[in-house]
C-alpha cells in the first residue's frame, strides 16, 4: 500500500466516522422529539376532555337559565 491509498482510507475512516456519529445524534434527537410529540398529544388530548365538560355544563347551564326564564314568564299575574 502506497503513501496516497493509505490516506485516502485514513480520510474515508473519518469521514465515516464522522457520518456515523451525526446519524447517532439524529437519532436520539428523533427520540426526543418523538417523546415531546407524544406529551403534547397527551396533553391535547387532555385539553379536548375538558373542553367538552366545560361546553356539556355550559348547555346545562343555558338550559337551567332558559327554564328559569320560563318560570319568571308563568308566573301569576298576583306575584
């Protein structure tokens, strides 16, 4: 093995080297990100339940009004 082929490999290990630990990185950042999507799906999904209780007694609550109105409108002309 020549001066120059023994250089290039040693270039070519590194660069391999090189592309092997940034396929690592991504990879774990991938992770990561991966888990971070999770938790705010959780999280959304979280948000939506309580959002339909809130809208579920805000209807009761409109429909309770709404009765009360009623009542106020039945009411004996001697009240």
């Amino acid at each position: 093995m020549d001066f120059f082929t023994g250089r290039y490999n040693v270039c070519m290990s590194e660069r391999l080297t090189n592309v092997e630990e940034k396929i690592a990185y991504l990879e774990k950042f991938v992770a990561d990100l991966d888990g971070v999507v999770r938790e705010l799906h959780d999280s959304l999904d979280a948000v939506r339940l309580e959002m339909g209780q809130l809208q579920s007694r805000i209807e009761q609550s409109a429909q309770t009004d709404g009765e009360a109105d009623d009542l106020e409108s039945q009411r004996p002309p001697h009240y």
